[in-house]
C-alpha cells in the first residue's frame, strides 16, 4: 500500500527520506495494475462525475475482496452477507471479470442462506438469482449442471416457505454479526403462510413485499435454467408456483394501502427481482405516488438520510418504470454528494445516526478497541458500490422485456451540439457490446450504432430526442438511420 504521512505546505529539510523506497516505481506499478484492470471495459460520457464514479465503484468493490470472498466493508463487515454480495457479483461479471464472478459466486452453490442477520427468506432467490445471472452471461453449460442441484435445493426452499404451517428456523454455520447470538428470533425465516403469500422474514422484520419479489425472482430464474438444461418438469413447476405466488402478492398489494410506502418493497419491484417486467403498469402508478412523497419532483430532489444503497436501488427502478428524469436526478445528486468526497464512495448509516449499529454493536465492536473514534456510518459501503455502478450501466444498456434498451437513462442535458458518448465491450445477455450517438451541429441525432450483440435481438434506441426498434442484423450491428 502507498504510505502517507500527513501533508504540509512544503517540505522540512531531511524528512524527505520519510517517503517509502522507490516510491515514485511502486506508485506507478500501482497505477498501471489498476489501468490493466479495469479496462475490460469502458464508457465515453460527458459528465466527468459519471465516468469517475463508474471506475472507482468497481475498485471499491475488488478492493475489499479478501480471498474469493466478498466483503462490504473490511474493518465493519468482515463477513460474508447474500443480499448485498449477490449484488456485487453481478457487476463482477457484467464488468468482465466472469471468472471473479464464478469464483466469489460459490458460496452461494454452497449456501442457501448466509450474512449478518442469520437465515433470512429473501436468501434463496438471490443466491439463485446470482447464479442464473452468471449462466445468462457466460451460456457455459457445463458449469450450470454442476451448480443446478443447489438451484433446485433453493427452489426447495422457496416452496416450504410457501406452503409453510408454522414458523420455520434454519441453524447457520457462518458467520453472525455478534449481538445476534442473543435473539431469540435469529435464523426465523418465515412465519406461518398467509394467502398464498410467504410471510417472510428480512432485517429481522416479515417483508412481504421484499421477500415475496425475491422469491419470485428465484423462481423465475430457476424455471429459466430449467428449460435451458431440458428439465421441463421442473421448469413448468417453478414458472406455476412463480405465477402462483406473484398472484398472490399482487393481490395483498391491492389490499394493502401501506404497501408503496415501505422502502424495500420500493426497491425490489422490477429491479433487481424483474417481478413486475412485464407487467409495470401494475406497480407504476404506486410507485410514482411514493417518489413525489420520498423523493421530491423532478424539481426537487430529496435524498434518502441513512440507507443509500435502498435508494440507489429505488432511482434503478425508477429508470426502469420509465422515469428518466428522475431518476437522473437521484442519480446526479449522488454523484455530486459524495461520503468518500473526491473517492466516490457512498455510506450506510449517517444521516444523523449516533452510531453505525452493526458495526459499532455487531461486526467490529469498534467501542471496545476504539472507544475514541466515532462511528456513525459505513463508507465506502460496497452495496452502494455496486448499486451505483449497476445503475450507472442500467443508464447506458439494460435487458428488458426480451431484448436491449440502449441509452434508456442519457438525460437531456448530455443532448447537446455535437455530443458523442457511449461504451465499449460490455458484457449483456446478449452479448458483449459496443455503442455510440453521435450528434450534430444542431443538436440533432446523427447516428447511432451497436455491434457485438445476438442476431435477431431487438434493440431499442432509447435517447431522449429519439425512440427506434431495431433488430441486430446478421454480424449483430445495428445503425439508425439504417442509410448512415
């Protein structure tokens, strides 16, 4: 690591020799490892903000992996936990790093519940989520063999929950924030079912809402690679219980007015579960209502005070709702208001927290050894990493609805004379792609290209100024105008 040893205007006679030996060879070895790093892919975008934050999310991310394990905060969280881990691998792999992906992923073919808290019912749909997302990316089919027994043995799970007479208690050999030792409800899952509906259990609560999107998640996911192995049975089984269950949730959705006005049933509901996909006028006009009462007009923004990583979350499914303006503005009002100023790194906790719970009275127990230094908040958090990065990627190429959204979340100031921005070689569903608009003088759109995508995959040019379908030709290009 690069040694520091405070800053002063200038220099004092004889401390020069304080800088570490050959200092000036290790810093740029340092520099250049992490140039070679992350230039598996890149992006061209006008907002300096954007593009910083994109590259130093992904170094907070790799930085604070110990071995193949993911970690969300080194000194805070030194554990592993499903919910924000599942996160951060899928920007392993949707940055090119699939075998880091493949690597940090195996403790979800291992586990079906692991983190802080215990056993929570959110659990097995992401870890089937992580992996299935892994299989979309790489179609390494072999691998997917291996792993489908602990995708079916998390459906397994999904299903007793569903069907569940009574609470059920699942016993973890991994690792617990220490004051969980204590409670009596730690490893509760789930209540007794109730409608159809799972009542499980997440941050220490029943979430019907989170819960049940993840559920359905991983029922979805699992029906997928089903078909994709040729187990029909099993496919038809878990896209019927998935129906089943989203059925039911709509219904308690109905029923229930509150329902919009729990943040983590906000943040869950097309992204990252996809849940509503294909339905999203069932939840649009819900969640439009609870923007304008959290997060403020597209005038007036109003940023979340403690859990930054649930309302990345929240602007993600705002841009996928179709809401590009606000969503650019939660966007833009991070990246301009950053807890690691200059480093872009976002917290958890803060906002007025006397202390960072989990840390302060779980993980570190930071009072006991540094009962001098206050603790009110997690930063950088890697969550937040990866919940920013993978909106910042959602704002350029997202998959939606059986093919490509290009330059869904651009915003209208990027639209200017002679503008140019996209990316190069990022890895989707459908292939690892290039893209660029180019506009011209007058401002208007001049042209805008892809490459490296499926033949036949639609393509929906998404720009502010410009709507087109296009299906990726035969060397899957596309061009608009198709006459450039």
């Amino acid at each position: 690591p690069i040694q520091s040893y405070g800053v002063v205007p200038e220099e004092l006679p004889g401390l020069q020799t304080l800088r570490p030996g050959k200092f000036e060879e290790r810093a740029e070895a340092h520099i250049n490892n992490w140039k070679e790093r992350l230039q598996t892919v890149s992006i061209d975008v006008p907002d300096v903000n954007f593009r910083n934050a994109f590259y130093a999310s992904l170094q907070h991310m790799l930085t604070a992996l110990v071995g193949d394990q993911i970690r969300l905060a080194p000194l805070s969280y030194p554990l592993p936990w499903m919910r924000d881990s599942v996160a951060i691998m899928r920007c392993f792999d949707l940055a090119g790093f699939h075998d880091l992906a493949r690597k940090t992923s195996e403790i979800c073919v291992r586990q079906d519940f692991f983190g802080g808290f215990g056993a929570e019912a959110d659990s097995p749909g992401q870890g089937i989520w992580a992996l299935a997302q892994h299989y979309r990316i790489t179609k390494d089919r072999d691998w997917l063999r291996r792993v489908y027994p602990s995708i079916k043995r998390k459906c397994d799970w999904i299903l007793k929950m569903k069907r569940a007479e009574k609470p059920l208690q699942v016993v973890l050999d991994t690792p617990l924030l220490p004051f969980m030792q204590a409670f009596r409800n730690t490893g509760t899952i789930c209540l007794a079912a109730k409608d159809g509906l799972i009542m499980g259990v997440m941050d220490l609560h029943v979430r019907e809402g989170q819960t049940n999107q993840w559920c359905v998640c991983g029922l979805q996911e699992a029906a997928y690679v089903a078909a994709e192995l040729g187990y029909d049975e099993d496919a038809r089984l878990y896209q019927s219980e998935a129906e089943e269950l989203k059925a039911a949730l709509y219904q308690y959705m109905l029923n229930t007015p509150k329902f919009f006005e729990w943040e983590r049933n906000v943040n869950s509901l097309v992204w990252p579960t996809r849940t509503w996909e294909y339905e999203p006028e069932k939840v649009l006009e819900g969640f439009k209502a609870w923007w304008e009462e959290q997060r403020g007009s597209e005038t007036s923004y109003i940023p979340e005070k403690y859990w930054i990583h649930f309302e990345l979350g929240q602007i993600h499914n705002a841009l996928m709702l179709g809401l590009r303006e606000q969503a650019w503005q939660g966007l833009k009002y991070r990246l301009e208001n950053q807890d690691v100023p200059g480093l872009y790194g976002w917290r958890e906790y803060g906002g007025g927290f006397e202390v960072a719970g989990n840390a302060v009275n779980g993980v570190s127990l930071i009072s006991q050894l540094r009962g001098c230094q206050k603790f009110d908040k997690i930063t950088p958090h890697g969550w937040c990493a990866a919940e920013m990065w993978l909106l910042q990627r959602g704002m350029l190429v997202e998959e939606w609805q059986g093919g490509l959204n290009l330059f869904y979340g651009v915003p209208s100031e990027w639209i200017k004379a002679n503008a140019k921005f996209g990316f190069s070689e990022l890895p989707t569903w459908y292939g690892r792609v290039t893209a660029e608009a180019v506009y011209d003088k007058d401002g208007q759109v001049k042209t805008v290209s892809a490459s490296g995508i499926t033949p036949g995959t639609t393509v929906r040019i998404l720009l502010p100024d410009c709507h087109q379908d296009l299906p990726a030709d035969g060397e899957g290009k596309i061009v608009f105008p198709q006459n450039a």
